[in-house]
C-alpha cells in the first residue's frame, strides 16, 4: 500500500476509528453463496476486484485482499506457515511475529503479522476449512491503531448456509449484581442502535 496519505487527515481518521472501537457504527456483509462463506466488513469500502476465487475491497487506511485455495496434500501446518513466510517476505515485509488468530467455526487458523516497507502493518492469515477442500487466505495491510477492525474482520469469517457471519462477544469482568444492573443502566442510556448491516453477493460463477 502506498504512503500516500495527509498526516493531519490520517491523524483524525484514526482517532475517529478508535472512538468507534469496532465495526458497529456500520458494516456490511459479503456473501459467498458457491462456499456458504461470509464475512463482515466496515461500510464505505470500495471493491476492487471480485471473481470466483479472490476478491479485493480497500477503505483510505485499509486494503483487504480473500483468495481461496484448494487444499493440498502434505503437513498442512509445515505447508501453511511456510506458504506464509514465503508471502510475508514477498512483500518485504519485516519484524515477522507468528499470529495467535482463532476464527471459529473452521478447523485451524494460521496466520503472521508485520511491518510493510512504508511502514504500515500487514497481516496474513490462513482459515482451514472443515468442511470443504478449501483455504480462505485473508490479507490486510492497515494503518496503526485499525488493529482491532482488522481482527474483527479476520474474526468475523464464517461457513454456514444461514449465510451469517461470525460475531465475537467479548468477555467481561464478572462483577457483584448492584453494580451490574448499574453499569447495565448506563450503557442502555448511552447505547447507539445498530444499522443493519448491508449485504453484498460475491462472484460465484
């Protein structure tokens, strides 16, 4: 991704994406009816590229890139974190770190994480299928601070025929019931309902 941004609006964006935490304020969701896979994104993103097997969306801080695989013969963990190192280092990317990412629902996620040349962050994680012969290669490369976003959409990955995607609910600090239903009351007074979410077909011939 090429720096080509103006500080001072990059600054605001991000602030304004942290304020927001995650993808609440608006998404959309992407459908893959050929793999019974979805996925949510932020709204406003631009799609680039759609076909059968990859597709492309990029936001001003943020490009997205799903490619599919078929699944090949072999030590599948072996073959995957190389595959990842080899495409990590293809993009010159460096500080490598191994990912920690769990997309629930598909039988193993690989992934590695990094630095880009202009010293944006980048991320590649691998999804197994468990029902199909089929890997869901998820790329992002995003601007510091979206980490959170970038993770919520890595997360957010699902295989079912209800064509929904994968919502996370977070854990929260177990705490005695009077200050529960107090903090309960606050959030309902501050809460802002959430739009539904738009929902897009993907190429699928």
């Amino acid at each position: 991704m090429k720096n080509r941004f103006n500080p001072i609006a990059l600054m605001l964006a991000l602030l304004l994406m942290i304020a927001a935490g995650t993808m609440d304020a608006g998404a959309t969701v992407y459908n893959w009816s050929r793999y019974d896979l979805s996925f949510e994104t932020p709204d406003n993103g631009f799609v680039t590229f759609n076909s059968s097997t990859r597709f492309e969306i990029q936001w001003e801080d943020m490009v997205m890139t799903v490619q599919l695989y078929s699944k090949d013969q072999g030590d599948e963990k072996k073959m995957l974190t190389e595959n990842l190192q080899r495409k990590a280092l293809g993009y010159s990317m460096y500080d490598l770190h191994d990912g920690k990412l769990k997309v629930k629902g598909f039988k193993k996620t690989y992934s590695i994480d990094g630095t880009m040349p202009d010293g944006s962050r980048a991320i590649i994680a691998d999804l197994v299928s468990k029902h199909q012969n089929l890997i869901v290669e998820v790329t992002v490369n995003y601007l510091y601070g979206n980490r959170e976003i970038v993770e919520d959409m890595i997360k957010s990955f699902a295989e079912n025929k209800n064509q929904q995607p994968n919502h996370e609910h977070k854990r929260q600090k177990v705490q005695p019931r009077h200050k529960a239903k107090k903090q309960q009351s606050k959030e309902q007074q501050q809460e802002t309902p959430r739009r539904p979410a738009k929902k897009e077909k993907l190429y699928d011939a």
